[in-house]
C-alpha cells in the first residue's frame, strides 16, 4: 500500500504549529515528503520520526526510511549537525512528536478506502459465534477461534492457528505521554500479524502497533501461555513459547526457539536473542545475546546465580 500523496516539511510544521513552533528546520531542500509516524527503525517508507537520544537520531539518519526527524536542540549538539535528512528541532519535541502523531497525519496520505474494514475469513476457519470482529482481519485456512473473544483489525491469522477463549487481539495497549501538562493515550493505528500453526491459550492479550502500517508480530509455531500480555510492536520469533502469565512490554524482540517462563517480565524495547531461557518470574531489563540463561529480578545468568545461592552466597 502507498501513499497517495506526502506531506512536506512544512506541512508537518503546520499541522502542530497551534501547540509548538520549530526553533530551527534544517536540511529542507533534501525534503522527499512524509506520510506516517513512527520508530526511527520503521521500515515504512516516508516515516517522519522521533530521535528522543544521540543512538536514535542516528538510526533515524541512517535510514532509508525515515523521511524527517523531530529531535531537540540538546541532541542536536551531540550530533556535529551531520545529518543528512529533514530536521524539525523543538524545545520539547517528544511532546511535539506525539502531538503529530495522534494528528493521525497517515489518514491525510493514504486512500479513504483503506479505512473500510475488509473481512477475508477462509471456509475452513472455526469461529465461535460469540466472538467479536472489527476492522479489516483476514483469517487464514484451518483456524480456530474460541468463545467470546475480540479480533480487533488489522488482523491477520496464519493457517492452522488456535486461538482460545477469552482472548483479545488488536487491543489499545498502554501508552500516554503528558501533553500541555495532561497525560494523555497515544492513539494505536496499527495492527497484529499472527502467523502459522500459533497456540494462544485463554486470555492473552496482544496489542498492536502504535504507529500506521506496522503490527505486533507473532511468526510461526509460536505458542502463548493463559493470561499472557504481548505488547504494542513486540516481535516474537518461530516457535518461542511465552509461558502463562509471562509480560512482554512495548517493542520487546524475542528470537526463535526462546522459553519465556511463567510470570516473567521483559521491559520495553528489549532484545531477547535465539535459543533463549527466561526462567520463571524473572524481569528482564537488558538484552540478551543468543542462548542465554537468566533468571531472578533483575534477571542474571541462571547456573551463576543458582551456585551463588546453593554456596549461600
């Protein structure tokens, strides 16, 4: 899907100029126009973008996608100016960014059309006659969705994938930023992408993506324990298991062939590597590398932590 037109640099400057003002726009003569909002790793073409920190603003730069960077003049010094895209620098520019992006600036850019909801169901799919759909959801071959769950588009299901009681998916995930002094919801304008031969179990919840064109990712044979919480933009690679009860915040990346235990917690924007073992309970708050063993809160390298205990130590 593209864009039937973009906004200019200074369109963007327009359609918050009645909350804040840019004190400088750099770079406008390589201005290639924008058409959503979104992460500064965004693979969506024409995303103008938030560079909160230096290691943001350099991801946005970097990018072939990031057609604008809003960021501050503090970030601006530790850059040495060499950007090589747009710029809007603002005092407060995360309050800026978000303004923008509840502005909903995609529904200015795309087709009326895409917002018609579009239901592509395959006979062979079992849908509970209590469950709720809404929004575009496409639903593939052999799928199975319980009672009295929600299927909230854009949504889509991979074949042979079991969805159970009680679930809700394409939920508003939690997510507010403090605008003019008043905490307020960031509006989640994109979708969940569950892929095949899935098991989610009753009452998980999975929110979808923040931002216009992206999804919460489920790839294929991931299995979802009873009462788990994947949340808004998070990834989860083929045939990871998220045990019950276990909590994913916004932005999480689990690789492939993870075990994520009972009750554990990964924080926002962490990286899980492949072949990785969150034992129960633990809350993760850094990354971790491929076929690591970490338990406890924080969580550790299991085996050192588990001698240190039988040591009492």
């Amino acid at each position: 899907m593209k864009p039937y037109t973009l906004l200019s640099t200074d369109d963007l400057v327009q359609l918050i100029a009645d909350v804040a003002s840019p004190s400088e726009v750099l770079n406008v003569s390589s201005d290639l126009g924008s058409a959503q909002t979104g992460f500064c790793y965004s693979s969506i073409p024409n995303t103008v973008a938030l560079a909160a920190n230096i290691e943001w603003l350099t991801l946005a730069n970097e990018s072939p996608c990031i057609s604008c960077i809003i960021t501050s003049s503090d970030i601006m010094k530790l850059s040495g100016d060499a950007l090589n895209k747009p710029v809007l620098v603002y005092k407060n520019a995360a309050e800026s960014f978000y303004v923008l992006h509840n502005r909903a600036i995609h529904k200015r850019t795309y087709e009326s059309k895409n917002w018609q909801p579009i239901q592509h169901i395959a006979s062979s799919a079992n849908i509970d006659d209590t469950t709720v759909m809404k929004g575009s959801v496409t639903i593939g071959e052999n799928v199975a969705i319980g009672p009295q769950c929600v299927v909230h588009g854009p949504v889509i299901i991979g074949n042979n994938t079991a969805i159970h009681e009680h679930c809700t998916i394409g939920s508003e995930g939690l997510f507010s930023k403090r605008i003019a002094g008043c905490l307020q919801h960031m509006s989640h304008y994109g979708g969940v992408s569950i892929g095949n031969d899935c098991q989610i179990h009753t009452g998980v919840n999975i929110s979808r993506s923040v931002h216009f064109g992206g999804s919460s990712t489920l790839e294929n044979e991931v299995s979802i324990g009873i009462h788990a919480n994947v949340g808004h933009d998070s990834v989860i690679g083929r045939a990871t298991t998220l045990s019950s009860k276990a909590i994913l915040l916004g932005r999480v990346r689990i690789g492939a062939n993870c075990w994520i235990g009972a009750s554990a917690m990964v924080s926002n924007g962490i990286v899980v590597g492949e072949g990785s073992n969150v034992r129960l309970g633990a809350v993760v708050v850094q990354d971790l590398g491929p076929n690591s063993d970490v338990s406890g809160n924080f969580a550790q390298p299991h085996h050192k932590r588990l001698r240190a205990m039988l040591r009492g130590g």
